[in-house]
C-alpha cells in the first residue's frame, strides 16, 4: 500500500489555523494598546505554494490540471481597515472575520479527514 500523505497535510493544516488562531486572539486582546500593529499569519497557500507539490497522473483519462485552466487566483489584500488615533491598526471587525475564516477551516479540515478516515476502515473491513 502506498504511502497517505493527507493526514500530514492535514495536520499541518491544523498547525497553521492553531499559529492563525493565536495572531488573532493576540491582535484582539492588544485592540486597545496604543501604538499595537495587528499581526496575521501567512495564507496556507503561500506555505503550500513554496512546497512544490505536483499532482501526479497516472492515467491518461485524468483531467490535466495544467491544460485545464485550474490554478490558484490571487486575491488582492484588503485595505480598507484605518489605523486609529492611537496608532493601533487593530480592527475588532475584521479580526472577527479571521477567527470565522479560522473557524471554517478547522471545521473542512475535520471533515475531509474524518471522511479520509471512513473510507480507509471501509476498505480495510472488507
């Protein structure tokens, strides 16, 4: 049997939300430091983009992802939050966006490994 490397990149996943997570609950509870520079953790993607993975294919039939046109689109950054008087950069508004993104992406992970994990004990059953 091969290999399975998806409970790695899960758990890496995991990692990065957890570093995520911190940065938030740090810039929010600093939101009322004067001269405090709100903090964020660097997209997954950018981490998964510096690894070089390739997707291998094994058959011809499978969809070629270079041909298709499938890849990754940047986003520009959001700029529209201000710096207060007081020279903190803190939005309470958007670090509650954050820790929704966070929230969202602890909850894909779980499923997709959870699901990850049915599949291999129902081909190990039978």
């Amino acid at each position: 049997m091969e290999p399975l490397f998806l409970f790695n990149l899960a758990s890496r996943h995991a990692q990065w939300a957890t570093v995520r997570q911190t940065a938030i609950a740090g810039n929010i509870a600093n939101a009322n430091t004067p001269g405090y520079k709100a903090v964020d953790a660097e997209p997954f993607a950018a981490i998964l983009d510096r690894t070089r993975l390739a997707v291998a294919r094994t058959s011809g039939s499978h969809m070629d992802v270079a041909a298709g046109g499938i890849g990754a689109t940047k986003v520009a950054p959001r700029d529209g939050w201000d710096t207060s008087h007081s020279g903190n950069s803190v939005s309470l508004e958007q670090e509650m966006l954050k820790a929704d993104e966070v929230n969202r992406a602890y909850s894909l992970n779980t499923s997709i490994v959870r699901s990850f994990h049915r599949m291999i004990l129902a081909s190990v059953k039978s």
